[in-house]
C-alpha cells in the first residue's frame, strides 16, 4: 500500500525531531528490520533500528488500549497535551492501570532478555507501537540508574519531512497501530470496551472496519464480511448502546461510568453486549415482538427501563444484569409483567434535583456520589417491579402448553439467536452432534403429532 495522500497529516514537532536526530544511536546486529508499514513488507524495505534515549521516546494519547481512560479524562476533566510532561505523566498513569499482570511479565522479561522487538516511532519520538515496552523500562532503569541497557530503547524511526515518502498521514498511523496492536505475541489485550472505542475512533478517522480486519491475523479473509457483522455485533452496537445509556443520564462522554478502570475492567460492557443482542435479535424483529405482545413505539420505554437497570450494578435475589438483560422480553411478555416494566421508564427520574447533587455545605457532588445517591434512591422501586414482571412471567411459564414450548424451542434455534460464529473452534464436534440430536428429537416429535392427529381424525375429534 502506497501513502495515503488523501488523510490529513500528522503535525510533526520539529524541536522533538532535531533532538532524536542529534542524540539517537545504531544498534548492533540485527541492526535492520522490515516494518509494517506502506509497502515495506511487499518491496522487502529493511529500516535501520536505532537506539533511543528513553528520556525522549513520548507516549502517544490516541493508544486504543486507554481509548476509554482518555475519553473520559478529556471529557469530564480537560484536554491531556501530550507535547508536555504532565500530560505524558497522564498517560503513564492510564497505561500503568492496564492488565498490570502482563506489564509485570513483561518487566520480567526485558530484566531477564532485554529489549527483544524494536519500537516504531514517530520521526519526534512518539511511539505508535511499544508504549508498554516504555513504561516497564523507565520503570527499570530508575530501579537500575547504573545499568545502561534500560537507560535506551530500541526504536525503527518513521520519515520525517525532507525524508523519501514523507512523513505519515494519521490515518497511516492509525493503520500501524492497527496492525501491530492486533497481534498478541505477550502484548497486553484491549480491554472489550476499550477495543470497541478504538475501532470506532479508527472508523471516524477513515480506516474502514473491513481495513481494520484485513490486518487481524485471526480474521479469514476469505470471510471477511461475517468476520464485519460479528465485529459490528460484538463491539460498535454495544458501543452505541453505551452512547444512547450516557445520554439518557446527561453523561455523555463520561466512559468511567462504564468501566472504572483496572479493578473493574469491563464493568457494564457485559450488561451492554447482552442488552444489544437481544435489542437487534428480539425488540428490533417484528416476528420477535409478536411473540412476546411487544409494539414498536414501546421500545423506547423498554430501553429506558434497561438502562435504569443496568445503572444498578445489581439487583438483590435477581440474575446478573447482563442476564436480566438477555431475558427482559420475557418479562415483557404478559401484560402486567410488561406494565411493571415500563413503568420502571415512567417513575424513575434519570436526573437528581439540583438540591441533591450538592453536600450539605453546597459544594458539588462528585459522580460516582451522585451515582450512589440516585441508586439509593432508586433501587427498591425498581427491583421491586422487576420482581413483580420475572414472577409473572414465571407464573405464565408454569401454565405453558406444547405449542408454545415448541415455538419457544423454535425461537431459540433462529439465526438472530444463534451465530455460528459465536462458537468456539474446539466445540464445534459437540455442536454438530447436539443438532444432530435436534434433528431426531424433532423428527420423533414430528411423527408423534402425526400418528396422534390421524387417530383424533379416525375419532372424530378436534384438538382444542
């Protein structure tokens, strides 16, 4: 792939660039590699990989591994310029937070082997890939002041200005990330949450959700477009899910409300995932809201109550809130059930008065004290609905006859419920031999209904 001239191009800090110039060193052998980047890996292009003062290697902000950190930051505190010391102390902080067990083996590892894969850089010394690789060793050589070898990084240096193909574009930049972020090789995870706002902000920048996958070494190509839908499906509807919730809650942008960061890694993204597979698969399917006496204008109510669920964290003697979610239609499914459900929209406020957002000395509440008063004030009316519709749909579920087990079971093999994706390589044996049993019991069913129908016929009788 050659530059991409259409993409606006990244600002390059000429001060930052003179110094990495003035003060980078060679390696030794390997002291060549071939990059993932433009056509180097088809043209077999080898760059030289340099030695790289740490002190003046930068973390970049758009790192889809903090995506939700910095989102949140920017929103609810203020802008991080990553140009300046506090600002790159921000962003150590979030990375710091991240999966500390894989920092803590990678620590171990450049302690043990040292620096094994170089870092890509910018030509003024932001890292596109090898932030983690930063902070564990600025982490090791203020433990080691007298060890040389953690005092430099090695790094492969992008083009700058004057420099043959030019600098990067964003969207180049974007493509490397993308590339290199993807492959594990000991390199901690996205976070779910984080990877779906990092796939998004890579879609607004220009790198298309089947570009993102083409460079995904878990992806079949020759698959690509089931490979778009399950990626649709498990990140970017969840994430607007998410989206639509902040908003319901005059939040918007505020992700921490999410995920709290390192000690509540996914926090709601579960709830979200649940929540949007049944939205698309039952409340958004006409067939689906048929069954469960579900119209279309109440959808809006019913999500409005979802969220105010989700908010909870947790019902007392309920399911898990990613549960309650993938159940709620059958809440929803006789009447009083769906009464007491909408009536969750219809009650609670999803704003505090202003007079309860302050303590008593007038001073602001913070949001998650604002969040607790609301649940506090909440929580009962709303578990105590929720009771009400899963005891009436249990009660209806006693009283069920054979066909509407049957229509039940058959819903459940729809292909809006189950993805065949979705299954894991080392269970598909056992998949195909519970469809097998499917098929069977199906058949045997069906022929029982059969031999039954004609001895009615034979009678003279009509089954009611």
């Amino acid at each position: 792939m050659g530059a991409i001239t259409t993409s606006a191009v990244r600002e390059i800090i000429d001060d930052f660039a003179d110094e990495i110039k003035k003060r980078r060193l060679k390696t030794a052998k390997p002291s060549k590699t071939v990059i993932n980047f433009r056509t180097d890996k088809k043209d077999g292009i080898e760059r030289i990989i340099w030695r790289i003062p740490i002190s003046i290697l930068r973390y970049r902000k758009d790192n889809g591994r903090i995506a939700s950190d910095i989102a949140d930051y920017e929103y609810s505190v203020g802008s991080i310029d990553e140009k300046n010391a506090e600002g790159q102390a921000r962003i150590a902080t979030f990375l710091d937070k991240k999966d500390r067990e894989k920092t803590e083996v990678l620590s171990k590892s450049i302690m043990h082997d040292g620096q094994e894969q170089p870092a890509i850089i910018t030509c003024d010394g932001f890292l596109i890939n090898g932030n983690r690789r930063k902070l564990v060793m600025d982490r090791l050589h203020k433990e080691h002041p007298e060890n040389d070898d953690f005092a430099f990084m090695k790094a492969v240096i992008l083009p700058g200005k004057d420099e043959e193909g030019g600098p990067p574009t964003k969207l180049e930049i974007e493509m490397i990330e993308n590339r290199y972020q993807l492959q594990s090789d000991g390199k901690s995870e996205y976070y779910n949450f984080d990877r779906a706002l990092s796939i998004k902000r890579k879609i607004e920048i220009g790198l298309s959700l089947e570009d993102q996958l083409r460079d995904d070494p878990g992806v079949n190509t020759t698959e690509l477009d089931k490979a778009v839908k399950k990626y649709e499906r498990e990140y970017l509807e969840p994430l607007a899910c998410i989206d639509r919730y902040l908003k319901q809650f005059k939040r918007i942008g505020l992700y921490r409300m999410i995920s709290a960061g390192t000690y509540d890694p996914e926090g709601r993204w579960q709830a979200f995932l649940d929540y949007s597979k049944m939205l698309s698969g039952q409340l958004m399917n006409p067939k689906r809201r048929t069954q469960w006496d579900i119209e279309e204008d109440e959808i809006g109510n019913i999500e409005e109550a979802a969220f105010d669920i989700i908010r909870l964290r947790s019902v007392p003697d309920m399911p898990k809130v990613h549960e309650i979610m993938r159940n709620l239609p059958k809440y929803c499914s006789t009447k009083e059930g769906k009464r007491d459900i909408m009536q969750i929209a219809d009650v609670v406020e999803p704003i505090l008065p202003p007079d309860e957002t302050v303590d008593e000395h007038g001073k602001q509440l913070s949001f998650p004290e604002i969040d607790a008063k609301w649940v506090a004030k909440n929580k009962q009316n709303i578990t105590y609905r929720l009771k009400k519709a899963r005891t009436s749909h249990e009660s209806r579920k006693e009283k069920e006859t054979p066909l509407e087990l049957l229509e039940a079971a058959y819903d459940k093999l729809s292909p809006d419920v189950i993805h065949i994706g979705d299954i894991a390589v080392p269970d598909l044996a056992k998949a195909r031999r519970l469809v097998t049993d499917i098929q069977e019991r199906a058949h045997e069913i069906e022929g029982e209904i059969f031999h039954f129908e004609k001895e009615c016929r034979k009678l003279g009788q009509k089954k009611s």
